[in-house]
C-alpha cells in the first residue's frame, strides 16, 4: 500500500484498504469537519477487522486523543 492510501466507505460503513505493509499506521475517519485519529498496528499477513469504537466519530472534541 502506498502512503496516503484512501477507501470511501459503502453505505453500511464498511471499508477494506488491501495490501498494507506491516508497520504503525494511521487511521483518519473523516466526514466533513468531524474526524477521528487512530493509530493501528498491522503484522504480516494480518486481516484487521475493526471495533466500531475505532471508526465511530466522536461526540466531542478533544485533540488530545484525536478527535
């Protein structure tokens, strides 16, 4: 996967994004001005299916935790 690689959700909320190399990545969830900032881990040969918690916007604000 390239740096900056992007998927668009469908309409139930689900993404895929192939071929990640292993490593720390971020995960930004954006819609509009409200995002959300994860940082995940992907090991070799690994298939992440994520808690909703991960890609949920937030309610709130707070930069500090990367929302």
């Amino acid at each position: 996967m390239a740096r900056g690689a992007r998927a668009v959700s469908d309409e139930h909320g689900r993404f895929e994004i192939a071929h990640v190399q292993p490593g720390t990545w971020y995960l930004v969830v954006q819609k509009g001005q409200f995002r959300r900032v994860t940082s995940i881990s992907v090991r070799a040969g690994q298939t992440l299916a994520l808690r909703p918690e991960l890609t949920t916007l937030p309610s709130v604000h707070d930069p500090g935790r990367g929302m």
